[in-house]
C-alpha cells in the first residue's frame, strides 16, 4: 500500500519513491529514485521522510511511488 511519505513507518530502502530536494523546495520540482537510506529518526514528519536516494542525492519523501517487495511487510 503506498502512503504519502510522512510516516517512517511506509518507508523502506528499495522503494521507489518521488521527492523533493532541498534547492527544489519553492519550486517543489519532484526527483524520483529509489530510496537507499533513511534520515529522519521520528516516526513522522509534517513535510515528509527524508531520505538518502541510491544516487546520493537527499529530500524529503513526497509519494511512494511503488513497492519493490509488495510481498512482505
């Protein structure tokens, strides 16, 4: 189930996810890629999760876009 990325708890390494950098806030200009690391240690955040994406860069989770391993939980 794809959540809007502001709980941690919806957001996983391996899950391909839209985001927005920290030099696109005002524009709010979307980045998509798969998520490699989480950042944020609470449980939720008001403007989304952020996370570190397999190519390095770094904002906050906007949409999940697809689960990678729908599977298992």
């Amino acid at each position: 189930m794809a959540g809007n990325g502001k709980n941690r708890s919806d957001v996983r390494p391996g899950l391909t996810v839209d985001i927005v950098l920290k030099q696109d806030q005002r524009t709010g200009a979307l980045t998509r890629g798969v998520v490699k690391d989480l950042l944020t240690n609470s449980a939720f955040h008001p403007h989304g999760i952020k996370v570190r994406l397999q190519d390095g860069q770094v904002g906050r989770v906007q949409a999940i876009v697809s689960d990678a391993d729908s599977g298992t939980q």
